[in-house]
C-alpha cells in the first residue's frame, strides 16, 4: 500500500506542477480576456512527497 501512496504522491506533483488549467487555457487559445487566470498559490508542492496525509 505505501508504493501506492508513494506513486499517488508522485503522480500528483507531476500533474499539478506549474499552472495545468492555465495551459489548457492557452492551448484552447482561450484568451484571459474570455476567462480570467487564477491566482497561483506560493506553497510548496514539493512538500507533497513527504505528507503522510495528502487527502482527508
């Protein structure tokens, strides 16, 4: 159960690395005007790898 946690976590950093939905936005070519950006976050995902608790 704990390699698949480890590969949960790991998987999880890979996806959410960066900004995915702005991506996605700029790969539609939906323009900022049309759909305003979230604000990003400044914590660090990094600190996934060692949460013991990631979901509750």
């Amino acid at each position: 159960m704990e390699d698949a946690h480890e590969r949960l976590r790991k998987s999880f950093v890979q996806v959410c690395d960066g900004d995915p939905l702005s991506q996605l936005a700029d790969d539609l070519n939906v323009s900022n005007d049309n759909l305003s950006r979230l604000a990003k976050g400044n914590g660090d995902l990094k600190q996934i790898y060692q949460s013991e608790y990631m979901f509750n």
